[in-house]
C-alpha cells in the first residue's frame, strides 16, 4: 500500500472519530489516545508501521505525523519491537544507520503525551543489548517546533553520551545546527 494511501485512510479514521466524539478543547490527552486506538482497530498496523518507518538504504525516516495519529499506550511496545527490527535489519544490510525524523506539528503537550513512550524505548533498547546506538551515524531532526534550543537543552543532557554529537537540526529558516557534545 502506498503511504499517501495510508495517509488518506488514518485521516479519514480520524475524521470519523471525531464526528462521533466530540474534540475535547481540555483534557485531551486520553480522547487522542482512544482516537488513535481506534484508527489501529480499523487499520493494519503492520501496514501502519511500514509508513511510521520507512527504510531508504541505511536510512529510518520516522514518520512522526503517522505516529501521533497511531500512538497510544496500548502499542508502545508493538511500536519499540517494530523499529528495533528495522533497525536491525538495515544494520545488517549496511554496518551503520541514520535516523531521520520530521517533527513537523509537534508540541509541548505532545512532548508531555508520548515521553513515555520515549522511555519505554530506551529501556527496552537496553534490555535487548543489540548495541543500536554503537551503529548510529547521525539523527537528523527537520522541521522542529521552534521552541527546539529550548527542548535541546533537555533533551540532549540526558541523552546517551556516545551519540550527543551526532544530532543535526534544520531548522525552518534554513540554517542548521550540528550538535556538539562539550
């Protein structure tokens, strides 16, 4: 299936969603994960997860416009295992990987929403023991919210010394940022 085929189908699950639940302007959290449950019970997750991540050489370009829509509690760990196995599988293709993230629409309360999902991964990283982060060459963030110096200044803190310097961000003005660990 093609991705704008998904595309098309997940934004119409989610339409259908919300003309039978009204959009909560407060306390969304929880509706956005029953809308995104219900966009999986109605569509392959397997067909789903091949468009979060998609395989170009030895790049993964994480789709994060898919996994918002997708994204709850209940499929972390389907979600985990699933990039794990790509990833694996294109260290074994090409030595090496790239991450490629699209944080276009992302915000603080997305942030908020998924981080654990963020920490499911990288524990359950650690616990599989397949060294990942040894063949990562460069993550590549586009389209970051422009609130980014201040979520770098969380984020890269605490993450893993052996990749602070390979994190490069383009940001919407054009310029990029290389960053480098102190």
């Amino acid at each position: 299936m093609e991705s704008n085929d998904i595309l098309n189908k997940i934004e119409s699950a989610r339409n259908e969603y919300y003309s039978e639940n009204q959009k909560n302007m407060f306390f969304k959290k929880q509706q956005k994960f029953e809308c995104a449950e219900s966009i999986v019970n109605n569509i392959d997750l397997n067909t789903i997860l091949s468009v979060m991540f998609k395989v170009e050489e030895n790049n993964i370009i994480f789709n994060y416009g898919v996994f918002k829509a997708v994204a709850s509690p209940n499929i972390y760990m389907t979600i985990a295992h699933y990039l794990f196995q790509v990833t694996d599988s294109v260290i074994q293709s090409h030595g090496t990987y790239n991450l490629r993230v699209d944080l276009a629409g992302l915000t603080m309360s997305a942030i908020e929403r998924y981080k654990s999902f963020v920490a499911l991964v990288s524990a359950e990283g650690l616990r599989i023991g397949k060294g990942f982060l040894k063949h990562l060459e460069l993550v590549h963030v586009h389209n970051p919210p422009t609130f980014v110096e201040y979520l770098c200044g969380i984020v890269i803190p605490i993450v893993d010394n052996s990749i602070k310097d390979r994190f490069v961000i383009y940001m919407k003005n054009g310029n990029v940022v290389k960053y480098v660990s102190k």
